[in-house]
C-alpha cells in the first residue's frame, strides 16, 4: 500500500508538473494583462507538435527541439498578443471568447496539418528506469518533475530580482502606477505572453514523449492548469505552483480508491470545494476589477 | 410592421419546405440540423446574451435532458413525449442546481465552474456504462410516437417536429425577454449592484435563467438524440460547448435572431462550401475572432447596422 502511495505521488508530481507549467504562464498573462486565455492548453499542444517536427525532422537532440519549440512559441503567443488580445484589452468577455476560437483554430490546422492520430517521440529518457526504493520509474518522469522544479526556481528568483521581473510584478499589481513610473506597460504585456507561451511548450515538449501527441493533448492540462490557478488564488505566482502540484497528487492518489475514469472529476470537485469555502483559493490575491 | 411580414413569410417558407424542396432530402436534413443546433443556442443566448453569463458547459445539460429521455424510453419503456417532458424538466432541475453553485461565482471564475461542471457531466455520460453505455454510445433511442396519425419516421416530418421546437424555443426567447423578467435579466447585465439596489434578487434571476437556459438546452439534445437515434457522449462534450457559444457569438448575443443565424451559418455554410471538417473549424475559430475583434453583436448586429443605413 505505502508504495502503491509512493508510485501515485511521484505519478501525481509528474502530472502537477505539466500542470504547474501551463499555470504559471497563466497567471503570469492574468496578472499583467487580466487575460483569461482559454486557448493555452493548444498552445501547449502546438508546442508539442513543434518539438516533435524538429525532433524528428531536423535535429536528433531532444533538448535543442524543446529550445526550438519553445522559441516557436514565445514567437507565436507574441504574434497572438498583438493581433487578438491586445486590441481586446480591458474586455474580459470577448477575449475569452476569442480565446476560445483560437483553440478552434489551432486544433484543427494542426489536425489538418498531421492528421488526428498520435504520433510518437521516442526519447531515450522514457526507456530508462530509475530505481526509487523498490520501485522503478522513467527516467522522463523525473525529468520532467527536476525541469518544472528549476523552472520555478528560475522564474521566482527572475520576478523578484531581475527588472523586467519586476516591471511584471509592478504591472500584475497596479498597471495605471507601473505607467506612471514610466514602466513600458505594453512592452511588458507581450513579453509576458511570449514568455506564458514559452512555458506552455516547455510543457508540451516534456510530455510528448510520455503520453503521446495528439490534438486533444492539451485540453486536459489546460482545465487543470486553470483548477490549479483558482485553487492557489487567482493571481498569485506561488499559489499557481502549490494548486498545480495539489491537483495533480489529488487526482494520481485517488486512482487508489476510485475508478480511474473518475480521475478528472476528482481534481474539479477539490477545485469546487475549495473555493466554495475560500473564494479567493489558498493564497487569495485581491486583484483590480474582481467583484 | 415589416419585421412581423417579414416572420409570417419565413415561417411560411419554413413551413412549405418540404414541398419545394421534394427532390432534396439533403437540404431537408440540413435544416434539421440547423433546427438541433439552434435549440439549444436560443437557451444559451439567454444566459450569455440577455445576462451575460458566459457558461462554458452548456451542452451538457443538454446532454443530461438526452440521456434521462433515452433511458426512459428504452429502459422504461416510456412514450417520447412524457420522455420529452422528463428530460426538459431533467435538464432544467440540473441547470438550476448545477447553476445555484456556478452563480456564487463571477466572471471568469464562473466560466472555469460551468467548464468543471461540464466536463464531469459528460465524465458521467462517457464513463456510467450501467445507465448511459458509455463512450460506445446509447443506441436504439426511438423516433417519436406517432401523434393522432402523424408519423415522425419520415425525414419531412421529423423536420416539421424540429421546427415546431425550435420555433416554441424562439417563442419562448421572446417572451422572456419582453417581460418584467428579461428587463431585470438585462439589468443585471448591464450593472448588477445596481439593479441589486434597486431590490433585485440578482441569485434568484440568475439561477431561474440558467435553470431555463438549461431547460430549453434538454429539449433540443432529446430531439437531437431521437433524431441521430444514437446518444453518444460526444455530442455533449466541450467542444460542441464551445460550438454553441460560437453560435450564439456569431449569430448575435442577445438579439432575438442571433441564435438561427449562427445555427445556419454554422451548419449550413460548411454544407454549402463543401470544405474538409478540419478546415471547417478553422474558419469557424477565424471567424469567430474577427467578430469578436470587429463586430461583437454578430450577423445580426452587422444586419441590424446594414439596415438602419438602407433605410436612412
């Protein structure tokens, strides 16, 4: 029983981690732009499909695709900034609703593009077992828990020391202040998207290998990635992580117990309960123009 | 004057169809389709609409109307219109008690909700293999019985019920939004504390619409699912959630037509052009953008503009 704990908390982890990505990068484009972007879970998805092109197309290094995959995006979520959101600015409503014709377009040019079935990344990382006690694991699993954790490490310490993360943190808290300061606010807009999208590929580049990549790839992190947000507080960066992990040990633990088709209803009702009692999650920010 | 003249003479066209249109059993099927699709879309506009409440797992509830019908008529042998009636009233208790949750929550924390609750209903539809079969779907579900000698097996027919129902849903659209009550729906669109402190219950509105949004949603799906004569999860799924907010967006949130123009443009205008389902999609999610970027009141919007220039 202690193992089987073990092998779903690592499993969880692993998934949290995917989730934890997508989640940053939208809670980083929330807080700057108070963008909602439904369409991030494709992006990831995109990013994906991107690694596996150069993966399998160009390179033969698996790191030098992800970097690839991940410029790819930056450059894409900037370009979507520019012609979809910004012009939306300060219009929740449309631009979730745009948001979610981005996710009609990006699903099917990339059906029309590869065809609807999953292709397969074969990466050494998924054949080699790591030991852990009596259990064994992909060492892909572990590089994408390792991954995630340097990346969130990175990105703490770049929001708190670097000027740009600090121009974000200025924007996230009051965007007229940050103006007044002479802060670019729109440059820091697109940089801020650039960057959310990157980590989605990151995201989608470390997961292809694993679970394959198909169309719908992406829907699953994103609703999590969006559960994860809400249950850490919307607008909150450490909250976006600790929600993210939450979601994904909660719905890997209850496999144990439940039906594991169940699993995803699972993470919606700790999301439901949770903010039922607190409403602005574990580490409520009071952001502008809510409530 | 003109706009009802104008409604007698489609309603006129609508009902002789069949008659021009004899040799074309196609057209006829995709005006059925049309009808299927714009149920649902009307009870969808009056949530997103009329109160701007954007929920982001509409078709389930259409799907939890489908699914009481087909297990009432095949397992308990029910006849379609009591089963009809089960499943419209099925969806409305889900949507007032599913709604009476989202509704503590505002703007996009209620989108996220009606998303969860979404995508847990259709978890239910695609994994509750006893009751609803599964992903493999629920087969056998019956056309309607027939109705003092009127038979709906035959395509023309079956057509005459779609359009009955979606024109009662229209009827319905309409006479909620020229009420007291579509007003105060308005209102709370347009500033809720306000109309809160002008004594409105904004809860109470609020959950009565989605609970009547969810309704009209059921009866489409039941028609939906005895016309395909299959339920499969994947007709109520997110995607054909967020199909139905296209709908509503493109036809025109909140006018009285926006509904039937999204419907025919979106299952018409592929039909018409004959393009790939895939590409089909991307000019719909291209479309959908652009109107939200450069005309946000939909076709019914440009129409209405169009319109008021011939005429000035």
């Amino acid at each position: 029983m202690l193992s089987a704990v073990l092998e779903q908390t690592v499993n969880g982890l692993m998934a949290g981690s995917v989730y934890v990505l997508v989640a940053l990068g939208m809670v980083l484009i929330y807080g700057v732009m108070h963008v909602l972007n439904f369409a991030h879970g494709v992006l990831l998805m995109v990013g994906a499909y991107v690694c596996h092109f150069f993966f399998t197309r160009v390179t033969e290094s698996y790191v030098l695709a992800i970097l690839l995959s991940v410029i790819v995006l930056a450059i894409l979520g900037i370009a979507l900034e520019r012609a979809v959101f910004r012009p939306l600015h300060g219009n929740l409503r449309n631009q979730v609703i745009a948001s979610l014709g981005l996710i009609l377009v990006f699903e099917h040019l990339v059906i029309a593009v590869w065809g609807p079935n999953a292709l397969q990344m074969k990466v050494p990382a998924t054949a080699a077992l790591v030991p852990i006690g009596e259990l064994r694991f992909p060492l892909q699993h572990l590089l994408v828990i390792g991954v995630t954790l340097a990346v969130v490490l990175a990105l703490f310490f770049f929001l708190k020391v670097s000027k740009f993360g600090t121009a974000i943190r200025a924007t996230s808290q009051d965007r007229m202040a940050a103006m007044v300061v002479g802060i670019p606010v729109e440059r820091i807009d697109w940089m801020t998207f650039g960057l959310g999208t990157a980590l989605a590929a990151l995201g989608g580049a470390l997961i292809g290998p694993l679970f394959l990549v198909f169309p719908q790839m992406g829907d699953a992190p994103m609703v999590k990635g969006l559960a994860g947000i809400l249950l850490g507080g919307m607008g909150s960066v450490p909250g976006a992580v600790i929600g993210g992990f939450i979601i994904g040990i909660a719905e890997s633990v209850s496999t144990l117990f439940l039906p594991t088709d169940y699993r995803d209803s699972v993470a919606f009702t700790v999301m439901i309960l949770i903010l039922l009692a607190w409403p602005r999650g574990l580490f409520g920010v009071r952001v502008r123009g809510e409530d | 004057m003109p706009a009802r003249i104008a409604l007698a003479l489609l309603l006129a066209a609508l009902f002789l169809f069949p008659f021009i249109a004899e040799k074309q059993p196609y057209l006829l099927h995709v005006l059925i389709l049309c009808c299927l699709y714009a149920i649902p879309a009307v009870g969808l506009n009056l949530m997103l609409g009329y109160t701007g409440l954007v929920s982001l797992g509409h078709m389930a509830f259409a799907g939890v109307g489908a699914y009481t019908a087909a297990v009432l008529m095949v397992d308990a042998r029910l006849g379609f219109w009591l089963a009809l009636l089960a499943g419209v009233l099925a969806a409305g208790a889900a949507g007032a008690a599913i709604g009476a949750i989202c509704l503590r929550f505002r703007t996009h924390f209620f989108m996220i909700v009606t998303l969860a609750f979404g995508l847990m209903l259709y978890s239910v539809m695609n994994n509750w293999d006893e009751v609803t079969r599964g992903a493999a779907g629920f087969p056998g579900i019956p056309r309607p019985a027939p109705l003092g000698g009127f038979t709906f097996g035959p395509l023309p027919n079956f057509y005459y019920l779609a359009l009955a129902a979606a024109a009662t849903a229209f009827a319905v659209q309409w006479l909620v939004v020229r009420s007291e009550f579509g007003r105060v729906l308005v209102a709370l669109r347009q500033d809720e504390r306000l109309a809160q402190a002008k004594g409105v219950n904004a809860m109470l509105y609020k959950t009565a619409i989605f609970a009547l949004g969810s309704a009209i949603a059921g009866l489409g799906g039941v028609l939906h699912v005895s016309f395909l004569r299959v339920a499969a999860p994947a007709t109520f799924s997110l995607a054909e959630s967020i199909n139905a907010v296209l709908i509503v967006i493109v036809g025109g949130a909140g006018s009285l037509a926006g509904p039937a123009l999204g419907a025919l443009v979106f299952v018409g205008l592929p039909e018409y052009l004959r393009v790939a389902a895939e590409w089909r999609l991307v000019v719909f999610g291209i479309l959908l953008v652009l109107i939200m970027l450069f005309a946000p009141r939909g076709l019914a919007g440009l129409a209405a503009h169009a319109w008021a220039r011939v005429r000035a």
